[in-house]
C-alpha cells in the first residue's frame, strides 16, 4: 500500500498508542488533518486490514451525541505501519542530504 503524507500523519498518531482505540475527530485533532481527509484514509486502511473498528454501545439520547466509531491497529496493522514509516524515512535520507528523521 502507498503510504501518503496525510496517511502517515494517521499513523503516526495511532503508532503513539497501537493498542488503544480512537475515534475519528480524535485522530483528526491530533494529526491536524480535517474529517474529509481523515475518513478515506481510515477506510483504506481498514480495509488492506492494518486498523479494526467499531460502533460505540451507548444511547444517542441519553449521552445527548452521535455515537463514535472507534479505530485501533491490528497487529499486522501496527507492524506494517512501522515498516512504512521507516522505509519512507530512510527513502527521504537517501533523497536529502543531511535530513533527519
């Protein structure tokens, strides 16, 4: 899978707590990314099977708010977001002299 500026930022924040689960504006709020960015990339990512989610179980009317889907890394999900990250790292330092990561 092509891993996007905008998807690493996702990952990025999921990779700072992989086995917590996180709902979208939270993801958004933390990557700076706006919701329209946000919700294809979480979808893509679902579905090559790297993030798992769910429907929060509650009431609407008695919380007095939508119910949030919840996003978490799978395990290969995790691991493969790692190696992403680092492969894009280390294609940067070959691409820019002096770049750090």
């Amino acid at each position: 899978m092509r891993v996007t500026h905008h998807t690493k930022l996702v990952l990025s924040v999921l990779l700072d707590a992989p086995a917590e689960e996180v709902y979208g504006f939270e993801l958004s709020r933390a990557s700076g990314l706006p919701s329209g960015t946000i919700y294809p990339i979480l979808r893509r990512l679902e579905d090559e099977g790297w993030l798992a989610s769910r429907w929060e179980d509650i009431s609407q009317e008695q919380e007095g708010r939508r119910r949030r889907r919840y996003y978490r890394l799978t395990g290969d999900g995790a691991l493969s977001a790692r190696e992403a990250i680092t492969a894009q790292e280390q294609g940067l330092r070959l691409l820019v002299p002096g770049w750090v990561a």
